[in-house]
C-alpha cells in the first residue's frame, strides 16, 4: 500500500485537535478562525458538503462541553468524539455479509454497476479469487457486449485464476447473455454469477436502461456499484444516479490505495445510505478488503 493513503484528511484531523488542545479555543474562536476553513478542507479532501457541515456542526458542541468538563484529558476526549462522529455517517445503512449471504443459497448472481474505468472488471477478479478461495465454484459473466476487449480482459483474468467466462458474440443483447449464463450456471453447478457490465455506451441505446433490462431479466440478489475513490464528488454523483435509476444494495470502492485525500467512502454513505462492502487496494487479485468502519475510523484517526 503507497503510504500517505487519506494523507489529507488525517493530517486535517490531527489538526483540528491539535489547534482545540494546545490553545483551548473558545466557541466563539472556532466559528470565527476555523469552521469555514474547515469546512473547505473537508470538501477539498472529497467529503461531501453536507457530511463536512455536519462534522463541523458536531465538533462546535464538542468544543463548547469541553468548557464544561473540567479535568477530562481534552486531546482524548476529541478523538473520541471526532470517531463518534464519524461513525454516524455509517448508522443505519445496514451491511451486507456477502461470504454469508452465498451459504444460503443454490445459486447466488451478483450484477456488477459502474461508469467505465472504475474498476468493475478488476473487482470481479478479485472476487472470483477469493469466493473460490472460500470453496465457492464462481462464474463470469462478460455483458459487456459493445466495448472491443471488454470480453478479453474478463477471459484473461478467468484464465488466470482458472474462472469460467461465460460470453456471447460481441452485439448480444446483455441481457440475453445473462438469461442464458443463468441457465448454464443451473446446469453446471455453479454457486455464484458475478456479471461484468458496460460502463459506457457506443451505441444510443440508454445505458441505465440497458442495465435495467439486464436486471430484470437476470433478477440479481445483488446489484454492486463499483466507484473509484479517486474521483471524489463523481463518485457521489455516479452512487446517486446509479442508485436513483437502478437500485444500488451495496457499494465497493476502489483503487484507496492511491487515495491521498480520504473523504469518498464519507461521502458516498451519506448520500445513498448504503453500506460499502469491500475496498480495493491495488491491482493484485489479493487487494480486495471487506470493509469495515472500525478500520477506516483508526485509519483516519
Ligand atoms: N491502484 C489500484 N488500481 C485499481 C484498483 N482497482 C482497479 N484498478 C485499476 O483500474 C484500471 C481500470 O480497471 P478496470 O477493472 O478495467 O475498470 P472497468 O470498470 O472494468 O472499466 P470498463 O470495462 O472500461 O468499464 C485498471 O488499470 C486496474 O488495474 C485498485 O483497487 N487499486
Ligand atoms: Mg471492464
């Protein structure tokens, strides 16, 4: 892992608690010398507006009981209170143990989502590996049937990793690709599907209605956004559209190994309320992560 990962935001909050502990600013000095600035840090290393405000909105309280408390070790009790808050963020957007989740049934089908370059077919790879790592027989799925190499990249890494892709001519319809890879799934004893989708269009059909065709034909029990945490406000933007036009159940956000500022995954959380699953940290199939709060948190903090 590069080091200097969420560089940014950490250094942004050991400030906040260095400026609070050394020279015990009041209320009034913080929103008069650094609530706004903070705010503009926060955006600057990709945390939402909304998600920044409410961080410095908390923290004005936490300053102001700090007067209150007399005798309560201040550095302490702000990173405490900064995790705290932090953790809000993730309150209430459930989670989804997917490892568990494929015990309960036959066949699981997984639809992966996401504009091109993100990191979909990578992250199917990373996947496959470690489903079939956990005793699990996966299937690719290449419907991505317009862009040239978009099959090839998937049968690579299926050759690689000794993967079945299923695939169809360059044309097929995506969504008759994934009826007929169910079938041959059922036939051949396959636990998981996990579908590669076109990022973008070259033709003028609809891409979100291209995708939505593909669910309702493929009826997933998962439909995975994959967004790039290097790309900060365009990965909300792209959750928000995604989630609005398809239905999102959970997120992977990837390539946080090269992610110097840190404030995506807060972002994305917020603003679509749904949890993220697993983080990509480099391009070997053993850079795949389950997500986890904690983590992120002592991370940051
Ligand atoms: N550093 C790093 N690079 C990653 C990570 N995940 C994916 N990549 C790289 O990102 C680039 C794009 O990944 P792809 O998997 O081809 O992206 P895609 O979403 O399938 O793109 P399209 O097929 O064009 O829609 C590749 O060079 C990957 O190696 C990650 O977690 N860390
Ligand atoms: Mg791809």
């Amino acid at each position: 892992m590069v080091f200097g990962m969420f560089e940014k935001l950490k250094r942004i909050l050991r400030e906040v608690v260095d400026v609070v502990t050394t020279k015990q600013i009041s209320v009034k000095e913080f929103d008069e010398k650094y609530a706004d600035k903070l705010i503009i840090d926060l955006v600057e290393s990709d945390v939402a507006l909304p998600v920044a405000e409410e961080i410095v909105s908390e923290l004005r309280s936490t300053i102001s009981n700090i007067r209150v408390r007399r005798g309560i070790d201040v550095q302490e009790y702000l990173r405490n209170e900064i995790k705290r808050i932090i953790r809000q963020v993730f309150r209430n957007v459930g989670s989804i143990d997917l490892e568990n989740e494929l015990k309960k049934r036959n066949l699981t089908i997984i639809v992966f989502l996401g504009v091109n370059g993100v990191g979909k077919t990578t992250t199917i790879a990373k996947l496959g590996y470690r489903f079939r790592k956990l005793g699990y027989r996966p299937l690719f799925v290449a419907a991505d049937t317009f862009r040239a190499g978009a099959q090839e990249q998937l049968k690579e890494h299926g050759k690689r990793l000794g993967i079945p892709v299923f695939s169809r001519p360059y044309g097929t319809d995506p969504a008759a690709v994934v009826y007929d890879s169910i079938v041959f799934a059922k036939q051949n004893k396959f636990d998981i599907i996990l579908v590669d989708t076109a990022g973008r269009m070259h033709t003028d059909i609809d891409l979100m209605d291209e995708l939505r065709k593909i669910i309702r034909v493929g009826k997933p029990h998962y439909k995975i956004l994959v967004v790039d945490a290097l790309t900060g406000n365009d990965a909300v933007e792209q959750a928000k559209l995604f989630n609005d036009k398809i239905g999102v159940d959970g997120v992977i956000v990837t390539k946080l190994d090269a992610d110097v500022k840190g404030g995506t995954i807060l972002s994305v959380v917020h603003t679509i309320r749904k949890p993220v699953l697993y983080i990509g940290v480099g391009q070997k199939y053993e850079d795949l992560r389950r997500f986890d709060v904690d983590w992120l948190i002592d991370t940051l903090i």
